[in-house]
C-alpha cells in the first residue's frame, strides 16, 4: 500500500499525499487504492492552471457575477444592544477597502477548559463581564456639580459595582491615573473630585465632568458587549468591538483560536500570513452565507494580491492599483487625467504587457495558452542548406 502512494510522491504535492494517508482505510485492496491514486491525480492535473492563462480576470469575474446577487445585509442579535453582524456586499466592500474604522467590529474568544466546558455557567458569565469594558458612566446614577467650589459629585450605583466585583476604592484609583490635576476622595456611595488649580471655573469643571464619564473602570478596552454562545459542546465569547491584542494576554483565552473580524489588527498582532488567511476566511464566510459558490483560489489570488508586499495594502486607487506599472492600466481604475498628465511629465513607457492596456486601445491581449511560442527551422530549408 505505502508503495503506491510512493509512486505519486513526485506527481501530487504532499499535502495531497498526507490526506490520502490518512483517510485511506484500513485493510483497502491495492487495486481500489490505485484507481483513487489514479483519481487523484486525473483531478490534480485538471486543476492546474495553464501557462499564459489571465488567472486575475478569471478571478474577478467569479467573484463579480455572484457578488452582484448578495444582498445589503445587517444581522442582530436578538435581544442584545450592540451586537450586529455586517453580512453580505458591504462586509466584503470593509474587506477589500480596508477600512480600519470597521461598522461592526466584533471578535470569538474561544475558551480554555473549564471555562470552554460552561459546567460552572457563573465562572462563564463573571468572565464574560470581566471582558466587557465598563465605563465610569456605566457605574454610576449621577453627576453633580457644586457651583460654590466646583467640587464634582460622582453617585455610584452599588448593584451594577457588585456584579462586576469591583468596590468605590477601586473606582477612586482608576480615575486617579487617568485624570491629572484633581484631588479624589472616596465617600463610599460617591466620589468627589475637587481641581488642584486655583483658577478652575465651571466651564472647567463641566468639561471634566464630560471627560470622566468615559474613563475605563475594568475590561478590556474597546470591548462594548460580550455574548457567550455554545457552540456544538463549547461555549465561545462573542464580542461586539474588538481589542485582539489584550484579549491575547487573557489567561482563559484560548490563543490559538481566538479571532477578530479586523484584518488590520490581525496583521498588527499576529502578522501579514495570518492577516492574508483571515482575509480569505472573511470573504469565503461571507459568501458561503450567501449560498452562493465561489473556489477558494479565486479568493486566494485576491488574498496574495493584497498581501504580496508583506504589508496589508487595500484594493483601491491608493493601495495595490497605485503600485501597478501600466499609465493605462492605473488611469483605468480611477482618476485618469491624473494619472496620465504624471506620466507624461516623466515621459513614462507603457509596454502593453497586460489586459487592461490592450483592452483600452482594441487590440488582442497577450494570454492564452499560446503564450509560448516555439520557433524551429523548416525540413525544406534545413536540407538545402
């Protein structure tokens, strides 16, 4: 058995080999085993792309004429502000426009065990508010200000400080080494901030009064909402926000499994590999929801294009079509007097190498099998001389 496979060492790539190895049956007659090796590689070699073939217009046409069926999609999570799902064109629209600035960043913090498990639903659920970053304004009923001294009085909600586990001492050091130049005292049910500066007037204090209603008491920042899911016997955090490298640095997270729907902060943390995987994740999730049926090459091919210079670089006029060296083919894209007047002030060539180019001025364009092309000399001539 291991014979036969051996024989397709140098015709399959090995990870077609591994499979095979492994999903192969046991006790399998050698006969069946070729006719699925023979299978195989029939299948293999079908799938290789020929010499010359225009592999990028292939590729935007199986994306662009499913893509033009997608639907303007926003899914909600029933009963939980915050957490919407951005589906459909305009998830993939955020993907190959690189927005940074995404409409509904979200992250799926999968679990170690036993938080994974969900047998102590407590642990998971002090965990998940644990996760969630809360605000001063979250935790309080009140914010006064005294117009004799400018002192301002911040009431605490007690039941919402106990279910985060967190006590008004707490409270009173966070805002302390986030907010300079004010003295604060704890008074139990509320805290009272007075300016060390002579010269404070209302229009300050109100401005401050504005500012600390932001300030980060516990969680992780940028982490709005979190939603624990059981998935098949696990259960996973889904975050509305998204903050992948202090979630990294949780000790319940699990690290190797845990992502974000942000591209740019994958690539900041885990680097342009696993930024160029999520990229091919997101947009194959994307249009598989669709129902709708692309090749994963296709998206591959997008994927590498976006990632070939080992930085992240968007599919716009200032990212992968900025860096084309075709006039013709960057002033296609978008803005063409401004790419042709640039070019003719530096007296740049266009050699015409590649589709577009050749579209534009209606003549044939260079692809096809018959790219190679062979030259040999005729019997005729060969003889006479």
């Amino acid at each position: 058995m291991a014979d036969i496979i051996s024989e397709y060492e140098d015709k399959l790539p090995n990870r077609i080999i591994e499979e095979i190895r492994n999903n192969t049956p046991k006790g399998i007659s050698e006969a069946k085993l070729k006719k699925i090796m023979e299978a195989t590689y029939e299948e293999y070699r079908n799938a290789r792309v020929q010499p010359g073939e225009s592999v990028g217009l292939i590729s935007a046409e199986s994306i662009g004429e499913p893509g033009t069926q997608m639907t303007l999609n926003t899914f909600h999570f029933a009963g939980v502000a915050e957490m919407n799902v951005t589906l459909g064109l305009p998830r993939i629209i955020e993907i190959l426009d690189g927005r940074k600035e995404l409409e509904n960043p979200m992250m799926e913090i999968y679990l170690k065990k036993p938080y994974a498990s969900g047998k102590k639903i407590e642990d998971l659920r002090h965990l998940a508010l644990q996760i969630k970053e809360t605000k001063l304004k979250d935790i309080s009923t009140e914010f006064t200000i005294s117009i004799a001294d400018f002192t301002i009085e911040v009431k605490l909600d007690k039941d919402k400080m106990k279910e985060i586990d967190i006590t008004s001492s707490k409270v009173a050091d966070a805002i302390s080494k986030q907010l300079k130049g004010y003295n604060i005292r704890d008074n139990k049910d509320s805290i009272i901030l007075k300016s060390r500066s002579k010269e404070d007037t209302f229009n300050d204090a109100y401005k401050t009064k504005e500012k600390i209603k932001a300030i980060n008491i516990k969680g992780i920042k940028g982490i709005l909402q979190v939603l624990p899911v059981k998935r098949d016997d696990e259960f996973v955090i889904i975050t509305a926000g998204s903050n992948l490298a202090d979630v990294l640095q949780l000790e319940e997270a699990d690290a190797y499994r845990t992502t974000t729907n942000n591209i740019f902060e994958i690539e900041q943390v885990l680097g342009i590999e696993a930024a160029r995987q999520s990229i091919i994740n997101e947009i194959f999730k994307v249009i598989e929801s669709q129902g709708l049926n692309v090749d994963v090459r296709h998206i591959m091919l997008v994927a590498d294009t976006m990632c070939i210079s080992g930085t992240l670089k968007v599919i716009t006029r200032y990212g992968v079509v900025s860096e084309k060296s075709s006039v013709l083919a960057r002033a296609s894209f978008e803005t063409p007097i401004k790419h042709i007047i640039n070019a003719a002030l530096v007296g740049e060539v266009d050699n015409l190498d590649s589709v577009v180019e050749n579209v534009m001025i209606n003549q044939p364009v260079p692809v096809g099998t018959g790219l190679p092309s062979l030259s040999v000399k005729p019997p005729q001539k060969a003889k006479e001389k």
